[in-house]
C-alpha cells in the first residue's frame, strides 16, 4: 500500500546550520506531496507542498523537490533557527478521496 | 478567521468509560476529517464527512467508536466504552473541499486521551 518513511529523530541542529530531513514514499499512483509542520502546543500546519515531478515546494526558506525517479521529497533549508524546533511530518496523497498518510515524524531541535 | 476548534484539550478518564470530542471546521469547509495520532507516530485518518454525510469511514473501529456532523458543521467524536489502548491524540481538519486548490486541510490543537 501507499506509505511514507522519513528520517527518525531528533535531530539535533546549532543555530545557522544546514537541515535536511530525508522522506522518501511508496505510492501507485501519482502523489501530492507535503510537509507538515507542529510546533509545540499547537496543531499540524501546511509547510509546503508540490503536486508533480520536479516540482519545488517553498515557505519560509524551507524547500523540498518532488523526484519521481528516487521517490523522495527531502526538507531542506540553509540555515535554521531556534524558532525552527518542532515536529515535521512528511506525507502524501491520492485521488479524489483526499486521504493524507503521513510518515512517522522528525523532531528537530535547534541550539542557540 | 478563526481555526479548526477543538474541545477537550485534555481528557483523562478510566477505561470502560464513555467519551466525546467536539469539533468546529472552519467557516464555510464542507470537508471534515478526523484523524488519530498514536504517540510517536504520524496521524491516520479515522473518517471523512462531505457536510453531513461520512463518506470514508473504513477506518473507524465501529464497535466502540462513533461519530456524527449534523447540520454538516460541528462534528462530535464518540468512544464507548474507552479502552487502555485508546490513549492518543484525537486531530480534526478541514477543508474547503478534495481538489486543487480547496484541498488544503487546516487541523485544530487535537484533543490528548489518557485513559487510565
């Protein structure tokens, strides 16, 4: 069935360095791709997304490249931030029903 | 505007015990999901409502749980009886509609179960 598997946690970052979170998927048909973000206390928001191949999602200097050849849609961004510390999900979805499966969750902890 | 509202935050009750969640979509969202997010896992969704009528609903477990939208607004989610396994995190979304543009799902804080 379809699936997402990404990177597990934490990952430990200091202020300014580069963050990649790895997510690859497994799907019949042709995804919708996300990021999902949960900050403390709070509930999962729309990070970016990308709805075909080679398609780059971007939002608050996070990026991530729909590669249909390597089934991967990696978070990345230059430089992070301790307001940046959260939970980020990968996930997907198909066809008409909407339905998001989601990978298991990266938690990300930025040092000042 | 305000976001997808969730209540309880937090319940704790003991098992064999009945318990609701309630949830407000956004204004004007005829797609409600309820989804489920087991502690160090990534949410599942448990059903899907079209305004009033649940239309993907495979995933609830029906013999205990339940779940209603009247008037294809407020949705209430229902455990009777709660078991010790049911401890979790409750999520509700919504949105505008399935595709393109209207798919995006808005989720409310969630509602953290602990069933002793």
């Amino acid at each position: 069935g379809d699936s997402v598997t990404q990177m597990e946690g934490p990952v430990t970052l200091s202020e300014e360095a580069f963050l990649t979170i790895n997510c690859t998927y497994t799907a019949t048909g042709y995804p919708s791709l996300f990021w999902y973000v949960q900050y403390p206390g709070e509930g999962l928001q729309l990070l970016l997304k990308a709805t075909k191949a080679d398609d780059k999602g971007s939002n608050k200097g996070f990026e991530a490249t729909y590669r249909k050849e390597t089934t991967s849609f990696h978070l990345e961004k230059g430089s992070v931030q301790v307001s940046d510390s959260a939970v980020y999900f990968c996930a997907l979805n198909i066809g008409a029903t909407n339905k998001l499966i989601f990978g298991t969750g990266t938690l990300l902890a930025v040092q000042p | 505007e305000a976001g997808v509202v969730q209540s309880p935050r937090y319940k704790i009750i003991e098992k064999k015990q009945p318990v609701a969640f309630w949830c407000n979509p956004i204004s004007g969202h005829n797609t409600l999901y309820w989804y489920l997010q087991n502690l160090g896992q990534g949410p599942e969704l448990l059903i899907r409502y079209e305004n009033e009528e649940a239309v993907d609903d495979s995933q609830l477990p029906k013999d205990r749980f339940s779940a209603e939208r009247l008037k294809g607004v407020d949705s209430t989610l229902k455990i009777q009886p709660a078991e010790l396994g049911d401890s979790a995190v409750y999520l509700c979304a919504s949105s505008l509609g399935l595709a393109g543009e209207y798919n995006e799902q808005f989720f409310g804080p969630g509602t953290r179960l602990t069933v002793l």
